[in-house]
C-alpha cells in the first residue's frame, strides 16, 4: 500500500499486546506464553492468541507555531511541511482506533479535543487551513500548562518544533510537568541547508567561517537532545522531507510497544 511505500512500517505484536484478537494455529517463532493451552487440547494441535495494538487511545499534537518554522525547504516552509505530517499521521491513528486532537502555541492558540473518526481530518483541516507562523519564540511551559488544564486523560502528546540548546530550561520542565500523566514524544525539525554546508567543499575563507559557525550550531542542537535524552524523554530529530515517514513509524512503535 501507499505507507508501505513510503517506508512506513507496520509492526504487529505477537503476544505481547493488550487487546485479544483472535485464536490461531500456532506460527515459529510465536513465544510459549502465546499459546493457549486450552484450545490446543481441544484441537489436538497448537494454538496460539493473537493480539492487536490497543485501541481507544489518544494523540494530541502540540504545533509549535513560533517563528523557526518560518524556514524554508524546497519551497514549503518547515511549517507547511509539519501540518502536512499532521494529516497524515492523523489519518494514520485514526485507522488503528485512536482519537487525534491538536493544540497550537507560540502565536494563535488554537484547540480541537481528540475525537474519533475520519471527520476529524476535516475538523483538523478547518482549523489550521488559514493558520500562519508567528513572530513569537516557543512558550512551552504555558503550551504545557494550557494542555494539562485542557486535557485530563492520558494521551501520547506529540510536540513539533526546532528546538535550540537555549529551550533547554524551558523545554524540559514543560515535559516534566506532561509526564505527570502524559507520553511525550518532540519531534524536531533540522534545516536540510546544514547538512548542505558540510558537505560544501572549503575553498575559501568565509566557507571556513560558515563550516565552523555550522558545527558550532550543531553542537548546541546536540547539547538539547542529550538533556532531551537524559530526562528520560522520546525525542527524534529529522529534516522535513523525511518528518513524516520517521514520525509515523515512531507512532507505530510506540503503539507496538505498550507504553502508550
């Protein structure tokens, strides 16, 4: 299908999930707990319980619509790739049962409560269509106040922004404050242009000074994913073009896992 293609990958538990699917003849590799013992007698043959990702929970996406995701790739700002990874991730969760709901920050705040159903698409889409990037830096701490007064049921809260080592003292105690009852996961957006810059040859003085101030750039993102890291905190970081698939498959994982 169109995910799979995109290199998005479908984990399936066996044995390890939360809600029972269904009997069935036992597959290698099934683990021993799997079986049921029950039914094999009755069957004269091996019989394993099949389970499937946990249905009913829910995903809030916290868009950061500060003014790092005014940047620009091939044509689309890191903003406008961010909502189309919403859509799709979106439609995504609500295929496996999940509720998606979706809050803004740093600029208009905007609210739609997780809600069930492809309809929400919709809602999703009336509600972001005329949004735009502010002027305004990242506020996490009142986007993460604001959510826990908004929202009392556990979900798995996504936040997308371009963090700098700077948030640090902002960032982390805004997620401190959602794990209290929240699974938090950032997602953040790296310029592909970086990338671009290391990759240029040296061929003259200022192409020393960009390389230098670059890494220089690149070491203070990495100081904020090591305290990311070392908070106990699910973080990825990945360029626009690929925002989608590696968030998708972080969802997917997540789901696989149990921990939501």
């Amino acid at each position: 299908n169109n995910l799979s293609q995109m290199g998005i990958i479908k984990k399936r538990r066996r044995g390890e999930g939360q809600d029972f699917h269904q009997l069935r003849e036992y597959r290698e590799g099934d683990a021993l707990r799997q079986i049921d013992w029950k039914a094999t007698a009755r069957s004269l043959k091996l019989i394993s319980r099949e389970y499937q990702d946990e249905r009913d929970q829910e995903i809030i996406f916290m868009l950061d619509c500060g003014h790092r995701m005014l940047a620009k790739e091939d044509d689309l700002s890191h903003f406008d790739h961010t909502l189309n990874t919403i859509l799709l991730l979106s439609y995504v969760a609500l295929r496996q049962g999940d509720a998606v709901g979706l809050g803004t920050f740093s600029g208009e705040s905007r609210w739609i409560p997780p809600r069930k159903g492809y309809h929400t698409i919709q809602q999703i889409l009336n509600t972001i269509y005329d949004l735009q990037p502010s002027s305004e830096s990242p506020d996490f701490s009142k986007a993460a106040t604001d959510l826990m007064i908004r929202h009392k049921k556990r979900a798995l809260i996504i936040i997308l922004t371009n963090i700098r080592d700077e948030d640090s003292d902002d960032l982390l105690p805004a997620i401190n404050l959602l794990r209290k009852r929240h699974l938090v996961l950032v997602s953040s957006l790296r310029e592909k242009a970086i990338d671009n810059v290391l990759h240029k040859p040296i061929e003259k003085l200022s192409d020393a000074i960009l390389n230098a101030a670059t890494h220089q750039y690149l070491q203070h993102r990495k100081k904020a994913f090591e305290k990311l890291l070392h908070n106990g905190t699910s973080a990825l970081e990945t360029t626009p073009e690929h925002l989608s698939v590696e968030l998708i498959n972080a969802y997917l994982n997540i789901k696989s896992s149990g921990v939501l």
